[in-house]
C-alpha cells in the first residue's frame, strides 16, 4: 500500500477525533489506527466510531477491531456508499431554499437552548453552524489530494470516477450556499424585527435571497426544504 494512505488516514482521523492520540501504522496490505484517550473508554468507543464512520465514508474497506481500525483498500459497497451521498448533496443544494431553511432550523435550535442570547449572538451561532457544516464537504476533499484513487478492477474504477465527478459539482455548490448562508443570517435580523411573525419572516427571507441568487439558475423551491441532516453525510 502507498505510503500516502497512511498520512490521509492520520489526517482524517485528527480532524474527526482531535481530543484523541492517534497511531497510525504501515501495515502490508492497508494501515492500522490506534486511538486513545487515557483511561476512558467509552470516550475512546465513540473517537474510534467517528473516525470508523469517516474512513467508510471515503470508500475504503474498514475493520474494526476492539483496540484498533484496519484500513485496507477500495470497497464496492463503501464507494457506492460515498456517490449515493455525494448525490443527495449536489441535488438538495441545487436548491437555495435548502440553505435558508438550515439557517431557519439552527437560528431555532440557538434561541431554545439560549434563551437569554440577544438575537446577534443567536444568528452568529447559527450562521456558524451552517457554514461549518457545507465546509464539511471541501475539507474531506483537500485531505484526500494525496490519496491514490485508482483502481484496475472495472467497477471500482467506474465509482471512482463517478464520485470525483460528483465532488466537482459539490464544491462549488457548497461555496454557493455558503454565501446564501451569509446572506441569509445578514437578512433575517431585520426582517425578525420587522415581520409580525415568525412565519412572515420566514416567507420574505425565501423570497428575498432567492431573488437575489435566482441568477445562478437555481430559485428556491416552492416547497419547505429540510434542514441538512447531522446523519451520514
């Protein structure tokens, strides 16, 4: 295996389990990853799991083992994985209106669990959120730039392709709806003080950043759109 696996794997692992030491190690058929956090052991299942579930995401055939992850190569299943969520990306951020409503959910979500913040600190928290969200996606891509992505066996060539296909329409769709986000949050400060209701700041707030993005060919939809989901992608 390719010296390279093994520094992507390092690199994922820190990112998704920072509060964790890592042990990253060449093995002859794939790496070995050893996490640990003292003595705390339900701590170490959960860091082991996010960065189980991270490497799996990637398209890499991942063992998990009590004390340890082995990773090894491509996996048919995995990779069909990946594009099948790369998919339901680029086709939900087609949608304007998909961001406006993540900003709508998380700007809900920070006011019941703060309810003491004045608006500013809810939306900046919210706005944060979101947009840390659609980086998700660009930084799991810049840590895969060294990793060899090829493959000889003819479907796991052809899902590899397919993905990075789909990865070229993600990013800048995840750069567009970064600025709707910003837009979004810089919007609906104005529009709770002067909308009688929720619902009324909720209508305007669609109508206006789809107006203002609609030259990008993608006006929102005429139906709600759901908030991104902190599940598999």
């Amino acid at each position: 295996m390719s010296p390279d696996l093994a520094q992507v794997v390092a690199r994922i692992s820190a990112r998704v389990a920072p509060e964790s030491t890592h042990r990253v190690t060449m093995l002859v058929d794939g790496v070995r990853v050893d996490l640990a956090i003292g003595a705390d052991a339900r701590r170490r299942w959960i860091s082991t799991h996010r960065v189980l579930r991270e490497l799996l995401l990637v398209g890499w055939h991942v063992r998990a083992r009590p004390d340890h992850l082995l990773v090894g190569g491509w996996s048919a299943v995995n990779l069909a994985h990946r594009v099948q969520t790369l998919g339901a990306g680029v086709q939900a951020m087609r949608q304007v209106s998909f961001a406006v409503e993540a900003v709508l959910a998380a700007v809900e979500r920070h006011h019941r669990a703060r309810l003491e913040a004045s608006t500013a600190e809810v939306l900046t928290g919210a706005g944060a959120e979101v947009t840390a969200w659609y980086q998700r996606w660009p930084v799991r891509l810049a840590e895969l730039e060294e990793a060899d992505r090829e493959a000889d066996r003819p479907l796991i060539h052809r899902l590899l392709r397919r993905s990075q296909e789909l990865e070229r329409h993600l990013l800048p769709l995840c750069a567009r709806q970064t600025a709707v986000v910003h837009d979004a949050v810089a919007a609906l400060g104005d529009l709770l003080l002067s909308a009688g209701r929720a619902a009324d700041a909720r209508a305007q707030l669609l109508q206006r950043v789809g107006e203002r993005f609609a030259e990008g060919g993608c006006p929102p939809s005429s139906q709600s759109s759901s908030a991104p989901s902190r599940g598999g992608s």
